[in-house]
C-alpha cells in the first residue's frame, strides 16, 4: 500500500480509492493507521450473473 501511495504522489494523482468488506475490521484497522480518512458506509455492490 505504501508503493501504491508513492506511485500515486509522484503521478500526481489527487486519491485512491478502494473497497472493503464492513466485517474485515484487521483491513479497516490497517486503513486508518495509513490515514484513509473517508468510510463510505452507504456503499452498496450490485452484480448481475448473465450466465
């Protein structure tokens, strides 16, 4: 994740976004500690299966 933030930096990107599982507290965890400040609570998957 590290990398990922480095890369993004110096491509002058203005974020990172990602998905996670509400249940997966250890990534949750690990999130805040790299000060991911923005829990989408509201996020809702859909899929559609077409076969």
């Amino acid at each position: 994740m590290n990398k990922l933030i480095e890369v993004a930096k110096e491509q002058q990107y203005s974020g990172i976004v990602w998905q996670v599982l509400d249940w997966n507290e250890p990534a949750i965890n690990f999130y805040k500690k790299i000060d991911a400040v923005k829990f989408d609570p509201e996020w809702v998957n859909c899929s559609v299966e077409l076969a």
